[in-house]
C-alpha cells in the first residue's frame, strides 16, 4: 500500500458488491465512506447466488479486492485443513466452553462453534497474506466487518499478533441476537467483543441486549442507524375501493408469511365484501409452500401477487407505480428492517410486531405495532383499522415521511456514521 495514503478503511462483507440483497444497504454508506477516506478496499467473503449476482458502479476511490473470496473458495474443499489447524486453537474453544457449558455440549452447537472458528482461522490466514502483501500500516488503517460475524473474530485472532490493528463492527439482528437460533447460541460472542475497538449498532435495542449480557462493552458501545435515500415521490394511497397491503422480505420461518396468510383470510372471510390485493415481494427457501397455501388458503375477494426478488431501484418503481394502503411485517425477530425505512420514505403507514428494535421505528404515529406473537385475529384487526379510519390513516400517512425524514435519513446517518469512524 503507498506509504502517503492518509487513511484507509477496509470493509469486510458477507458478498458486497456482488449481492443485490443482504447487504444492498451499503450502498448508502459506501459513498459517504468514500469521502471520509482517502481509500476504501471492499472484501467480500462469498459469492452470493446466482439470482442475487449484480454488478454495480462504486465510487472511484473504493476498490473491490476478491482475494479472500478466493481463498475461501480454494481452501475449503480441504477437509483435512479443519483437524490440523483447530489444534493450536484449542485453548480458545476450550476457554468458550467454560464460559457457556450448557450451549455448547448440544451437538448442534458444538459443531457450529467449530465450524465458526474454522471459517475465524481461513481468514485469519488471509489478513496475515494481506497485512504483508499490501504492506499495510496499521497506524493508517481501520478494519470494519459489516457483521459480527467469524471475520470478526478473525481479526480479532489477528490482533494477537497485530495489536495495534484497529477494528470494529456493525451489529444488526442476526449476528447479535441468540435467541434466532436452535439452540440459541452465537459462537465466540462474548470472546470476539472484548477486543473490539468499537461496535456500533443499528439499534438501541440491540446496543442494550448485548451490554445487558456483557457490561463491560458499554463504553465502546453506540448507536449508528441505517438509512435510505428520499425517493423524491410519495405512494398513492388506494382509491378504487380495493385495500392494498404489501410485504417486503426474505421468505424464511423468522418472517412469518404464513400468519400473514392466516390474517388476510380472517379479514377475508369477515367482511366478505371488501376486495383485498397483497403483494409479497421476495423470495427464499419457503416461497413455493408459501405461494401456493396463499393460492389455497385465501378467499375469492383476496388476490395475492408473488413478485419474487427484485432489485432496490425496482421496489422503488412499485412503490411509485402502484397504490398501497399499509407496510406490514409480523417477524419474529428483527435488528431494525431497512424494508419498514424505505416504506415510510415513501409515506406508507406500517403494522408491525413488537420485536427487536421495530419500536424505534414504528409507533402509534405511524401505524399499529402488534405484540410480539399476535394472532390472525388481532393483525386482521389491524388491517381492519385502516379500512375504518382512513382520516387517521392519512395523517400516518404524513407521519411515516415525518419519521423517515427524522431518524432514517440516510445522507445524515452515514454522513455522522463516516465521520465517527475517521475520528478512530
């Protein structure tokens, strides 16, 4: 690296720029980065799938190094690399284990620990290759992981050697809350937080479940929200009398698409003169079950529209193009969704649960917020409201681009959130 770069900041992803989804909220950040920095070295871990694959235009200072992508692509196949190398690292699996014998002694989650230190010690090697090829000087660079994930922890293996390396972490939802999972458990947790420099998380929920679990981590501890860019335009509201919902998310067990279905068709069925149109953006693993129950479940006076994935620009064109009446999201985990941003930058109201950090987000103001396991009776309720309301729903309606504008802007959180991390 030239010795008379100022500072650099290397960003370690999942599959950005390459992924048009998981971390597609970057591209928000990259730009304000870019002007914080005089360079800013993109490392993505994966290749996302094929449907996810897009290429995109990054700023002219920023550059993509794939590298450890094809480390990780080369090195896996290796099946004895796994053995040979845990060895040395035995004290720190060893060290885990005391801490959370419970968790750890379930099969399901002592091979996740193991899985997750292996991927911890790829990269490790990788940053080592890095640090010396590139010639880096770590007095000039901050190393960011977009999640705290093993890549973290990699680095935090890395510190060992490199003490000075600075580093620090995003937390949203999936890499921070342990009760997700089955058994809930997050490998290396509490060892891969203490010797951080700074974690930053996109909610206060989330900042205050991981200092209620590890105390020690509050003062380097803060929050820094994601955001969206204004549209420019607001979403119609429906004036044909047919009331449109839609839904925006990965189709997988945590969304819960199917209580979505199980409400739609008490409120069908209930008031069998309405005609309802809802609209699923997305895709995954469950999205043929869940389609075709839809199919079946609903009633004649539903129609329901699958649109699969679609890029970030093409959501923006629906929500331009097409009337809708409210958002809806009934998860039952979440960090804080960028999906209920973009829809209150366009104005449209939300009914969502109680989870995670979604109060921060959704209120009385904007929309209704369920509790955190409601019934098909009470989210049809709520739909029902704004059938009955819609004085009330327009000021949400107002209330939502009010709240967006306030605390999801994205050109004033990534502007701060730049600015905090070239003051390290």
């Amino acid at each position: 690296m030239n010795e008379k770069t100022n500072n650099t900041i290397i960003l370690i992803t999942e599959t950005y720029p390459f992924g048009a989804v998981a971390e597609s909220f970057l591209d928000k950040e990259i730009p304000y980065l870019s002007k914080s920095f005089d360079s800013v070295i993109v490392v993505p871990c994966h290749y996302p799938q094929e449907i996810e694959r897009i290429e995109r235009k990054l700023p002219d200072n920023v550059s993509i190094d794939i590298s450890l992508l094809n480390y990780m692509l080369s090195i896996q196949s290796k099946k004895y690399f796994l053995i040979f190398n845990l060895v040395p690292y035995s004290i720190l699996f060893f060290n885990e284990i005391s801490r959370k014998p419970k968790k750890i002694f379930n099969l399901r989650a002592l091979k996740k620990a193991i899985y997750s230190l292996y991927i911890a010690i790829l990269i490790k090697k990788w940053v080592f290759k890095f640090i010396k090829e590139r010639k880096i000087n770590l007095e000039r660079v901050i190393f960011y992981t977009y999640w705290l994930n093993a890549a973290t922890l990699a680095l935090i293996l890395t510190k060992k050697k490199y003490p000075q390396l600075k580093l620090v972490s995003r937390a949203h939802g999936g890499d921070l809350y342990e009760e997700r999972y089955s058994p809930p458990y997050i490998p290396f947790q509490e060892q891969t937080l203490n010797k951080l420099n700074h974690i930053y998380f996109i909610s206060n929920h989330g900042k205050n479940y991981l200092i209620n679990k590890y105390p020690d981590i509050r003062k380097k501890s803060s929050v820094t929200r994601l955001g969206v860019y204004s549209p420019n335009f607001t979403t119609k509201f429906s004036q044909d009398g047919i009331f449109r919902i839609v839904s925006c998310s990965y189709i997988v067990p945590v969304k819960r698409i199917h209580l979505i279905i199980s409400a739609l068709k008490e409120l069908g069925l209930q008031r069998p003169e309405l005609k309802i149109g809802w609209t699923h953006i997305g895709y995954g693993p469950l999205f043929e079950e869940i389609k075709n129950h839809a199919i079946t479940a609903l009633p004649k006076n539903i129609h329901c529209k699958f649109l699969g994935f679609l890029p970030n620009h093409e959501v923006f064109n629906y929500y331009k193009n097409n009337p809708i009446d409210v958002f809806i999201n009934v998860s039952s985990s979440e960090g804080l969704p960028v999906s209920i941003m973009e829809a209150q930058s366009c104005g449209i109201p939300v009914i969502a649960t109680k989870v995670g950090g979604i109060p921060e987000i959704v209120t009385e103001k904007v929309g209704i917020l369920l509790n955190e396991n409601p019934s098909p009776e009470e989210i049809a309720k709520a739909m029902e409201f704004f059938i009955d309301h819609p004085e009330i729903t327009q000021q949400m309606r107002l209330n939502s681009l009010e709240n967006w504008e306030n605390n999801f802007n994205a050109e004033k959180n990534f502007s701060e959130f730049a600015k905090k991390l070239k003051s390290l």
